[in-house]
C-alpha cells in the first residue's frame, strides 16, 4: 500500500513539474510573413456622414439612398439593399446597378420584397439596361412576383403574380440617377 502512495506521488510530483516547466515558457506567437501575396490591403477611413470608403468599396450604411450601398471601384458594380428613393421597390429589396466599360452600357437590377418563398428575396423583378451615352433603354424585363397562393403562403398572397411595370421614361430616370452617383463615388 505504501509502495502505490508512493508511486503516486512521484507521478504527481514529475507531472506537476512538466505542467510548470511548459507553463514557465515563454510564449512567442508564430510571425505572419511580411509579403503575404493573397492578402488585399485597404486603407479604410470613416467619412461625416458615416460612409466608409477604402481602395476597392466604398459603402454606406443607413443613409437617404438606401439601408446599404457598396460600389465596388474595379467591377464598377454597386450592391443594393433597402434602396429607398424610388417608392415602386418598396422599402424592402435587393439588387444591383452595374457600369459595363465595354459596351458603354448601365445595367439595373433588383428585385422588391413581398414575401418569402426560399429564405432570399421573393417578389417582382425589374431588370434593364441603358446606354450611358444616349440614356436609351436597350434591353427590359419585368417579371412577377410568385404565385404565393400556390407555394402556400397565405400571408403574401395580396402579392401574387405583382409586377412592376415602368415606363423608359423612369428607366432613364433612374438610370441617370446611379449613372451620376457613380460619378460622384468615383470622382472622389
């Protein structure tokens, strides 16, 4: 029996001095390479009015335009969330305005929310594109809302099949308006 207390203590006594040993080391982190080629640096700064804007984004967050706005510099694409100037999306929606350098082009594209059938943005679609050189619309889509009385929700069907239809009037309206924002986010 004294033998097993012994031994014992002896296995407690030289596992107590590893765990102080190691613990009495120093501890050095390991150093992240100078030159990391994957890495993007960005040199964010904090405008007045809340907007932050770095060498590749410039993002607003909760501002007159919408809830979130990102314009991305080298894509020269803007990311959308809430967009709250024009009253046809609603307050709720998703999409995007995008410059096409190649074919002097403007694309827009969002989608209002009326409901939810997959967890992401369900509602009507408006998409279309403008030449930024003549303001012309070239290209329109309006697609409906979905048939929300057939998927089951009940509580969105007053949205079913919605559309929203827009005249090239307030295409060009619209398109001009992010064609200058654009401008402005670039100029500066």
């Amino acid at each position: 029996m004294k033998r097993k207390v012994h031994l014992l203590l002896s296995c407690i006594l030289v596992l107590g001095c590893f765990v102080f040993v190691g613990c009495g080391e120093q501890y050095e982190p390991i150093s992240e390479p100078k030159e990391n080629p994957g890495a993007i640096e960005k040199d964010v700064e904090t405008t007045f009015n809340g907007s932050t804007s770095d060498k590749s984004n410039y993002e607003v967050i909760n501002s007159t335009i919408a809830e979130y706005l990102s314009y991305n510099y080298k894509g020269r694409s803007m990311y959308i969330a809430g967009l709250k100037i024009f009253e046809e999306f609603g307050i709720s929606n998703e999409g995007g305005v995008s410059i096409g350098t190649d074919e002097n082009t403007l694309t827009f594209d969002i989608t209002k929310s009326t409901g939810t059938v997959t967890g992401a943005v369900d509602g009507p679609h408006v998409y279309f594109k403008m030449n930024l050189a003549t303001n012309e619309i070239t290209n329109k889509k309006f697609q409906p809302a979905p048939n929300y009385a057939e998927l089951g929700k009940k509580e969105f069907i007053k949205h079913s099949k919605e559309v929203i239809k827009l005249t090239d009037e307030r295409m060009v309206e619209i398109g001009v308006y992010f064609k200058e924002l654009i401008m402005k986010i670039e100029a500066n």
